[in-house]
C-alpha cells in the first residue's frame, strides 16, 4: 500500500498548473454573460431608430429636442407615412429618471395610438 497525498496537495497542484486561474477567468465570463442578458432584458420596450421615422413625426422630434435632457424619451406608433391621423408621438421630457421617462412615453403613446385606432405597436425613438 502506497502512502496516499493530503489532499491540500491536490490543492496546489491545481494553484500550480494556472489551472485556478483558468477556472476563475471561465467563471468571470460566465458572469459577464449572465449580466449583458439580464441588461437587454431589462428594456422591455420595442424601439425605433430616428431615421426610420415617417417625416412627419422626425420634424416633431427635432422640434421638441431643445427642450429635452438625457432623461427624455419619445414613444411613436404609426400606420401611413403620410397621414397625421394615423400616427402618434407621445415625449416624456421634465423627468428626473430615465426608466420612468420610458414608461411614461409609452403610456402616453398607447393610450394616444387607441384613441386613434392605429393597429402598429408603440416603440421608443432612439436618437
């Protein structure tokens, strides 16, 4: 019968071999991961970049933007690219906190695109 190593021995061979750090950079990555996914789910809202506006609803953003901070945000929904009745632009702009300012534009622009009866969802304008 062989003597048998302590395991503390086992312990340094795995601190010796970089085998401990390789494990702690896979962990680091795995946490990484885990925190960017938990971070796009948290915006919840469909959004829409300002170029793909209709032209109608561009010109109204570029008009209230003086009036806007880095908590602001727009909401818009639309059916006609032309029609100013089948379209709705809803701004959160005197706010103090942006996810508040997100959830208030699109309550605004829902409650607007169902008195209009526009059938396209609402999204956040992304500047």
């Amino acid at each position: 019968m062989g003597i048998s190593k302590p395991p503390i021995i086992g312990w340094l061979c795995l601190f010796g071999s970089g085998g401990f750090f390789m494990y702690l950079t896979y962990l680091r990555g795995a946490c990484l991961a885990l925190v960017l996914g938990l971070a796009q789910a948290a915006a919840p809202y469909p959004t829409v970049p300002l170029k793909d506006l209709p032209d109608g609803l561009r010109s109204t953003f570029q008009q209230l933007k003086p009036e806007m901070n880095e908590f602001s945000h727009c909401a818009a929904a639309w059916d006609s690219q032309t029609d100013g009745d089948r379209m709705a632009f809803k701004c959160s702009i005197y706010i103090k906190m942006s996810a508040e300012g997100e959830r208030r534009s699109m309550q605004y622009c829902e409650e607007k695109r169902l008195e209009k009866k526009i059938k396209a969802p609402c999204r956040l304008v992304l500047p």
